[in-house]
C-alpha cells in the first residue's frame, strides 16, 4: 500500500495536482465497486469510505461503523476521520485536488472541496494506472414477466414521458441502474446482494429508448426481443450519440449523474431539472404489491 501511494504522488506534477481524491464507489455510485481502488490505496476494506492523498499527509474519510476497522487497516499511513468533516473540508486549504470526474457528482464536489481548495478533472483514473484490475464480467441481464412485478414496460414508459411534456423537457438520462431495473423490469448480477443491472438509460418524451450497457450483457434482452438493436447503446459510442440527439434539454439524476455524463449531456442540451422521477413513481404501489 505505501509503494502504490509513493506512486500516486510521482503522478502529481504531471496532472498539476497537489492531491487525489479515491471514493470507494463506481461510476454507478454503488459501494458494492468490483474495483475496489479505495482498498488498494489505502488498505481500507469496508464498504462506505473515500481517501485524499496530498504530497505529505493522507486522509481517510469513513463512517462510525468503520472506527475501528479503519484505524486497524490504515491507521499508520491515513488520518482518519468521520464523513461529517468532508463537508467544507477544512483540513487542508488552497490546494489542487485531482479526481476522475465519472466517480463524482457536481454536488459532491462543491459540498465537500469547492469552498476551500480547487478541482481538477483527470481523465484517467490514476489507481487504474498504478494497480489493474480485473473486472470480471458478470451474467446478462434478464427480463421479469409482467404478471410478476404487476406492470409493463410501455405503461411504466407512459408515465415518464408524461412527466417530460409536463416539465417541456426533451429527454431524461436515467442514470441509477436501480432505476433502469425499474422501468425496463430487467435485473442483473452486478451486485452481490441483489440483481443490479449497472447500466443507464436515455428515454425522450416520444417514448423512444436507448438502454446504454455492454453488449455482452445486453445480448439475451436483443435476442428475446425486450429491447430492439436500435435501442441499445454500447457504452463507449454515448458521447458521438449524444451529439446528434434532436432537442433541447434534457433531466438528469443529482445523485448519481456523474461530473462526467452531466458535462457530455451539457455540451449540447439545457439541463433543466436535476431529479429522476422513477424514484417517486417506483414508490407507488400497484395493486399486485398491495394485494402481496
């Protein structure tokens, strides 16, 4: 661990950075990462935490379930510290922080870092270069029958473009793979507790879709006809997508919408509300629920 953060700082004159920023979540904001670059930095293995490594000191970041747990795993190389002072963090000022911009969202960042030091985007994800890890791909996706969770795709469809012609919004980027389950009634195997499809989708007020994963795990969805060819989107051709998608503006999730995705999303569209719907509409219960 302390050879993998020698290396991290050789990096910092470089990217003109005087720390990085390592949040123990994906780029779908799950703490259940199969990269688990928090633990290879700093040792820690519990699930909730986010480690800075400045040019002198380092900070842990955890909750009170990990008080001891920290202290055993990392104590001797990181300050530890409770998630309350992350808020307008003061323990170190006027500094360059450097974070991959697919692990945060913009409301993270100004709560945490904006009111005393700077952020820098850094394209690559410097645990990645210091330490490659396998990602093992996980079992396709797989769709749920109707008489099972009691309500069909196009009507739970009809409901969300209901909602962007009454907000005038053109498209809205669902963005938590919970949600995604939800509206598509597709599951997966990306969580260890429960069947998370990690994936995101596009849905425009003409109710057209394009469910944005790997083909691998999309393959069984294209072949039993739930989802079309031309609704599928491979994850790397989202950013040439977006720009000749017709509109205006676009919805997207505060908290889980990445610095990375709202930036692309924002080079061509209005952002005009920053709350995903299907959070509420998935609360109503229908009447199979209620009867169950």
């Amino acid at each position: 661990m302390k050879n993998y953060i020698n290396v991290l700082r050789d990096k910092f004159k470089k990217y003109e950075i005087d720390g990085y920023v390592v949040p123990k979540n994906d780029d779908f904001f799950t703490e259940y990462s199969k990269l688990n670059r928090l633990e290879v930095i700093s040792n820690f293995s519990g699930s909730a935490g986010l480690a800075i490594i400045l040019k002198n000191k380092n900070y842990l970041f955890t909750d009170g379930r990990y008080t001891i747990q920290s202290k055993i795993e990392s104590g001797k190389n990181f300050k530890i510290y409770g998630f309350e002072k992350l808020i307008n963090c003061s323990l170190f000022k006027n500094l360059t922080l450097g974070i991959d911009p697919k692990l945060f969202t913009n409301t993270q960042i100004k709560n945490y870092f904006l009111k005393y030091n700077k952020i820098k985007y850094v394209e690559k994800n410097l645990i990645d270069e210091i330490k490659k890890q396998k990602e093992y791909t996980s079992i396709p996706f797989f769709s749920l029958d109707k008489n099972i969770v009691g309500e069909s795709i196009n009507s739970k469809l009809n409901k969300i473009t209901k909602y962007l012609k009454k907000n005038k919004c053109d498209y809205i980027f669902i963005s938590a793979p919970e949600n995604v389950a939800w509206t598509l009634n597709i599951r997966g195997g990306d969580g260890p507790n429960s069947p998370i499809p990690n994936s995101r989708l596009i849905i425009s007020k003409s109710k057209k879709i394009l469910l944005i994963s790997n083909l691998k795990k999309c393959k069984k969805l294209l072949k039993n006809k739930i989802i079309k060819k031309n609704e599928f989107l491979d994850v790397h051709t989202l950013p040439s997508k977006i720009v000749h998608l017709k509109g205006k503006n676009f919805i997207i999730d505060d908290r889980t919408c990445s610095i990375f995705y709202e930036n692309l999303i924002k080079s061509k569209f209005k952002i005009i509300n920053r709350e995903d719907p299907t959070y509420l509409l998935k609360a109503i219960k229908i009447k199979l629920k209620l009867r169950i």
